[in-house]
C-alpha cells in the first residue's frame, strides 16, 4: 500500500482494517453471552474501548472522564470510576452466574434434599454469590464502603417505606421453603384458584390450572390465607358425590353396586382405601346416599374423575334395574258439575 499511495493514506487504511478486524473479533466474542441485554453492554464496551485504543486517545478520554466527578464531603466518584465498577462488576457477575447455574444443576440432582429445601438452597447460593461478585467489584476500583453507609442508610429507609410489600413476599418466600407447608410439585387452592405449583419464586408463586391458565401468586397470599394444600403429607386425596335410589330398591344391593361402580373407574383407589356408600336421608321422592372414594393423583383434575363415578354409576345401576327417582307432579283437573 505504501508503493503505491501516500505513507499517510496507508496509515489510515492500516488503522480502518486494524479497526475493522478487532470490531468483528468483538462480535464474534460477544456471541458467547447468553444473556441479550448483558451481550449488548459488552459488546458496544468493548468496541468503545477498542475504538479509543486504536485512536490512541483513551488516555486524554480517560483523564477527561475522571474530571467528570460527584463530590460528597471526603468522597468522590467519577465518571471513569463508575464505568470501571460496572465492566468489573458484570465480569463478576458473569463468572457468578456461571458458578450459580453449575451449583444450581449440582442440588437440584441431590434426591436426599427436598424440593422446598432445593429451592432453598439454590437462593442462597445465588445471593451469596452475585453479593460477594458486588463487594469484590466496589473494592477492586478502591471505593470505600464505610464513606456510604450514611448515604446507604437513608436510601435504605426510603427503599423500605416503598418497597414493603416486596420485601414482604420476600419474606414470606423464605418461610414457605423453611417451614415446608408449600413445595413445588404440591396440588393447592387458593380462593378459586386450583392447580399444582410448578416453582416458587423470590416474589411469588407460580400455580398452572387444568386450563392451562398460569396464575403468579403473591408469597404473601399463601402466607396470610387460607390455603388448601390436597398433596400436604400425601397424596391422597377424598372425594365425595351424592346421588338417590327410588324407595322400591333394596339400599344394600345400592350400596354394593354403588362401590362396586366407583372401584371399576380406573383412577379410584381400591386398596388401602376403599370407597364407602352410606345413606344420609330419605327424600321426598328417593333414598340419598353419598358415595366417598379416594384418588392419588390430583393433578390428574378432580372433575374429570366425579364425571367418570356419575357414569359408571348410571351404566351399573341401569344394568341391575335401580331407578334414580326425579320429581314428579300429578295435574287433576276439577269441573262444577251442573244440576
């Protein structure tokens, strides 16, 4: 390029490719981080700097920005500070992640911890890690931590007036997987909710219903409402129907056929539980009798097994000639007879 054009063209020419070279090399790199947001931040950091490099004024650029300063009695921040903190603090925070995640994978495999005490452990680890990458990032570029402990505290406090309610999930969310009343995998309802909870976060829950439906649900709900847990100590789980038998029909050979029916649908338990048939009252116009049997899947859906019950109840009673009464009314009608 020199023999052939002036030494200050190719100057320019070598230092556009150099430039070029190194951009591509950075996006290339970059690819790397999974993350979009933080791919972004460091790629355009690296090409900035690389770009100032390359220029040979990131030194002036450099000085420039460490003029720029924020000045609090003994303490100061500049501009170059802050930047140099967040490019240390997010490779720290890569290197985090990356150990977090390992870690992570390592508990959740362990089956002699339980699933509360696996969500448990897995937070901790997160917070300890990401907090000790912060403190390792404000000390490795020389700030001082003690000079903003009068500025932390009063941040604090108003952090603590206005974020009561998170910090009140937060809580509640170390309780629940403390005391073990609610754990991923577990069948609840809350209120009209019903379905099973497919993960426990820091703020909330996450219950999927039958519907598909997800709902988030506040860990403080699950702490200061009622909570239906069907999957608590174990999974089984009671369900009752009732039905009637008109007065002709013998209310043994009902009670056998109604037990008789509910033990043929597939998911109703027949040992150790068996279902039971008692009469709980004599209508108007039929013998009433509640059949109670018992399942051990409830997130198989609850309605589904009562609709399966009903119709082998109806095949078996229609095959054995027991009639299930309805209401019935007798219309007369009166004429005045004439003289």
């Amino acid at each position: 390029m020199q023999s052939v054009t002036w030494p200050s063209r190719s100057y320019l020419i070598g230092l556009a490719a150099t430039l070029a070279l190194a951009l591509v090399l950075i996006a290339f790199v970059s690819r790397f981080v999974r993350n979009r947001p933080l791919r972004i931040f460091v790629r355009w950091a690296m090409w900035i700097f690389a770009t100032l490099y390359y220029l040979n004024i990131h030194n002036a650029v450099g000085e420039f920005l460490d003029y720029l300063a924020f000045e609090f009695g003994d303490f100061r921040v500049s501009v170059m500070t802050l930047l140099t903190a967040l490019v240390i603090i997010a490779v720290l925070f890569t290197i985090a992640r990356l150990v977090s995640t390992t870690t992570a994978a390592t508990i959740r495999r362990n089956e002699d911890i339980s699933p509360s005490m696996k969500v448990l452990a897995v937070k901790a680890v997160q917070i300890a890690l990401y907090g000790m990458a912060f403190f390792m990032g404000v000390k490795a570029i020389g700030i001082d931590l003690t000079g903003l402990a009068v500025l932390t505290g009063a941040i604090g406090v108003g952090l603590g007036f206005g974020l009561q309610k998170v910090i009140s999930n937060l809580v509640s969310g170390v309780i629940i997987l403390l005391d073990k009343s609610i754990k991923p995998g577990d069948v609840i309802s809350v209120g009209e909710t019903f379905g099973w909870i497919q993960t426990l976060g820091a703020r909330y829950a996450s219950v999927v219903t039958r519907d598909g439906k997800e709902y988030l649900i506040p860990n403080e709900d699950l702490i200061t409402n009622q909570v239906v847990n069907w999957s608590h100590s174990n999974d089984y789980v009671r369900l009752d129907i009732f039905f009637g038998t008109a007065y002709g029909d013998d209310p043994h050979r009902v009670r056998e056929l109604a037990i008789e029916a509910a033990t043929s649908v597939e998911r109703v338990l027949g040992y150790p539980k068996r279902p039971v048939c008692h009469i709980v009252g004599f209508g108007d116009s039929s013998v009433d009798y509640i059949l109670r049997f018992w399942i051990k899947d409830p997130t198989g859906g609850l309605t589904n097994i009562r609709g399966g019950v009903y119709l082998a109840l109806w095949d078996t009673f229609k095959a054995n000639d027991i009639s299930i009464p309805f209401p019935q009314r007798e219309v007369k009608m009166l004429t005045d007879e004439v003289d």
